[in-house]
C-alpha cells in the first residue's frame, strides 16, 4: 500500500484539470482510485469500532438496569435497550427505525 495520501492541494490541482477539460493521466487515477479505497477502508474500520463501543454501551447498561433493579424486567430491560439505541442512532445521524 502505498504511505502518501492525497493531500486538499492535490485534490484542488486535480479538480482544475477536471474543470479545464485536461486528461488527468493514469498515474492521477490511479492515486484517486487507491485514495477511495483507503476512504472506504478508514470508513468500515470507523463503523465498526463504533458498533463494537455501542454494543459495550448497551451491554454495560443492561447490566446496571439488572442490577439496581433485582434484576429487572424483560419489558424494562427492551425499554433501557431501545432508548439507549435511539441515542446511538442520533448520535450516528441515522434517523431511528421506524421514522
């Protein structure tokens, strides 16, 4: 893989040429091409290290709901689940099922 990402002033050079009617040449595809897929890497690493801290969250939760409340309820525990979701999606910005 490659150590030099694409930097704001190369993405403006490459923009100009775009807008210009310039041929950007293979070598500049080929670095746009390999930056998206470096983005779409650093895009799933960042989901799912999210999805890994919420499933700690909720897990975390449940568990004091179970214990401050003698072990709760099944009703309760899905009440605590679901609000402490609707958060993870707004703090996401997702809109909440349903919506």
């Amino acid at each position: 893989m490659r150590s030099r990402r694409l930097t704001a002033a190369d993405l403006d050079l490459y923009r100009r040429r775009l807008y210009h009617g310039d041929d950007l040449g293979d070598l500049a595809c080929r670095l746009l091409v390999a930056e998206v897929g470096a983005l779409w890497a650093e895009l799933a690493k960042a989901r799912t290290d999210f999805a890994a801290k919420a499933a700690a969250g909720l897990e975390k939760r449940l568990e004091s709901v179970a214990a401050y409340n003698h072990g709760g309820c099944p009703k309760c525990r899905d009440a605590e689940a679901r609000a402490f979701l609707a958060k993870l999606k707004q703090i996401a910005g997702s809109k909440p099922a349903g919506d």
